[in-house]
C-alpha cells in the first residue's frame, strides 16, 4: 500500500506523513523524484530512520520515532509548522483511518468509545489544510467489517476531506458521485472489494475496459445531478418568493 501510494506523489513535492504505514511510504519514492518531507514539531527537509545505535534523541518527527535530516533542512517552532499546514502550503498528506465514507469523510482519531484514548494530533489540521489527502488502510477490521462506508460511525476527523484511498484490495479515488474503483490488487476482482465495502463502489473508465464491464458515465450524471440541484434551488426561491401568499396560488413550474 505504501509503495503504490509513493508512485503518486509528484516530483518536488512537500509531504507530510502520517503515524504507521504512512511512513513507510519514504521508503518508495522512486528514484529521480525530489520529495520534501514535512513534521508537525517543526522540521522540513525529513530524512530516513537512523541506523540502530546513530540515533539522535533530540531530532524525532511527530510521533516521537527517530529520524534524520537532509542537507538544507530547515527547524522552526510548533506553531510555525502549523501555520505551514493552515497556510496551505503542503501539498500531500498521507493519513491512516478508521473509516472513510463514500463522500470522502475521514474518522481517524477515535472509536467514540467512552474508554477510548483521543489522539487527533495534527489531523484535523491537516485535513483542512493541506492540498491534497491520501489515505492508506486496511479495506477491512480485523473482524472483517468494512472500513470504507455510506456514513461514518465514528467521531469525524473532517468532512469531504479525502481524495484517494490506498487499501490491500484496491486503489480508489473519492469523485462527487462516490468512491471509484481505479486499480484493484492482484488476484481481487471487483465483486469481491463490494462485498467487503459498505457502500455502493463504482468502475472507474479504464478499469472497466480492462475488465470489459460497463462504468459510469460521469458527464451524463454529472449533467443528471445538476438538472436536479437547479430544480431544488428553483423551487426553494419559489418558495421564498412567495412567502405570505395564499399557498393554494402557489405553483412551481
């Protein structure tokens, strides 16, 4: 998961990644790319782990794990790194989660469990701040429940935030029309990722032709889509046009 979501970051691009399997994703940047990695405690320019016994206790990223610095990094206090992230200028995130619903809400810091321990960190943060959110996760718990779903159960990190999800069955983009199948792993055909997804997934284009089914035709719902949303705003500014009227001479057309 990490290795796929490595082939999408773009060449000179400024990252920040998150606690787990996100980063592992340093790890993969393939060769010729210039990648920037950026911390919450305050260092741009976030080089590998150390090797054992080279460590440097006072130079660890956000979750407390050692690491190095590349030539021409730069240190900065707390809050100047947040003002990074609010400010818009990262480009990428990459985030662990929870659960994912079909319109791109992220759940990523807590069950809601009244024994749970919160740990947002720097997420919602980042969610609001920084250009694009990946999302890298197990397609399923370990008791085999649905981590991608029509509506999040738990506490929300932020809403409409993520743009792509990288699991160990699929690679899916989050679109206006809901979650859209791009790639799926080896071996996983596509009746089977429904079958462990707890809402309704669509084809992407070129995966279909890959496989020969029918996918969505994006313009032709996309035109459907806003034909209704202008009706709703019609009838609504109908209604609020005619406010203290007669109802019985209220009519929409």
């Amino acid at each position: 998961m990490a290795q796929r979501a490595a082939l999408d970051i773009p060449d000179g691009a400024y990252v920040n990644l998150g606690i787990g399997i996100p980063e592992k994703v340093a790890r993969y940047v393939p060769d010729g790319r210039e990648v920037i990695y950026h911390t919450e405690n305050g260092l741009l320019g976030m080089g590998v782990a150390p090797e054992y016994g080279h460590e440097d206790t006072e130079l660890i990223n956000a979750g407390k794990k050692p690491v190095t610095a590349i030539p021409g990094a730069a240190y900065f206090h707390h809050a100047d790194s947040f003002a990074m992230i609010r400010g818009q200028h990262i480009d990428i995130c990459v985030l662990g989660a929870m659960q994912v619903s079909q319109q791109g809400d992220l759940a990523n810091w807590s069950t809601g469990a009244k024994d749970a321990i919160p740990a947002v960190g720097g997420a919602m943060d980042l969610v609001a701040g920084v250009k694009t959110i990946f999302v890298i996760t197990q397609h399923t718990t370990k008791n085999g429940e649905p981590k991608l779903v029509e509506r999040c159960s738990y506490p929300l990190t932020g809403r409409h935030v993520v743009d792509r999800i990288y699991t160990d069955l699929a690679v899916i983009d989050v679109t206006p029309l809901g979650l859209e199948v791009v790639e799926l792993a080896p071996g996983i055909d596509f009746d089977y990722l429904q079958q462990r997804t707890n809402c309704k997934l669509l084809l992407g284009h070129k995966l279909g032709e890959q496989l020969n089914k029918p996918t969505v035709n994006h313009t032709e719902t996309a035109l459907l889509a806003d034909v209704e949303s202008r009706t709703e705003k019609e009838k609504a500014a109908a209604i609020n046009n005619t406010k203290g009227t007669d109802p019985a001479e209220c009519t929409f057309k």
